[in-house]
C-alpha cells in the first residue's frame, strides 16, 4: 500500500460515494478499468499526477498546490462549504465569553 496517497485516494472515494456512483459508472465516466479505479481507491497503485486530475475534474473537484502558510486557511474554507452543503449553518465568526457580553 502505497501510504502517501491514501488521504487522496480516500478523498476520491468519498466524492464519488457522495455522488452515489458505483465504481462501474465511474469508470465508465472516465474512460478507465473499474478494476483500476479499485486499486486507486485502495491506494494499490501509484497514482500519476495526470490520473489524479482527471478523476479529481470528473467529481467536480480540482486538484491545487497551496502554500504551507494557506493550509489551516484553505482546509477552514473547505471544512465550511462542506457544512453549508450539508445544510448546517457556519460557526460564528468570533463569540463572547461571559465576561466581555456585559451580563
């Protein structure tokens, strides 16, 4: 098992679940083995760069480099657009501890 792909590989997965597509649909979607979109999905092979792009574009996601500083930015973004699709309502912005709301 090839670990420094799982979490893309595991992201995978669940954008296509969530799509409730089965592996067959999907391959079928991408032009590629359902037998290959399984190893991926297991992290069983190296996935390639151009691979990861395409499978990443046919489930509505894109694939970027962000600078290490953006990171606890970028995942707080991704982490509330999730939630928004889901339906719950985004956290506060900041909140009041009872010493500062006066009462």
């Amino acid at each position: 098992m090839i670990y420094a792909i799982e979490y893309l590989t595991g992201a995978l997965k669940r954008a296509r679940e969530a799509k409730k597509l089965s592996q067959r649909a999907f391959s079928q979607r991408v032009g590629m083995p359902q037998a290959q979109i399984s190893k991926i999905e297991n992290a069983a092979v190296d996935l390639k760069t151009s691979n990861l792009v395409l499978l990443a574009r046919a489930l509505d996601l894109e694939v970027m480099l962000v600078p290490g500083k953006l990171a606890p930015a970028m995942t707080a973004l991704v982490r509330d657009a999730g939630r928004e699709q889901n339906g719950s309502p985004p956290p506060p912005a900041y909140t009041l501890d009872d010493e500062q709301d006066g009462g």
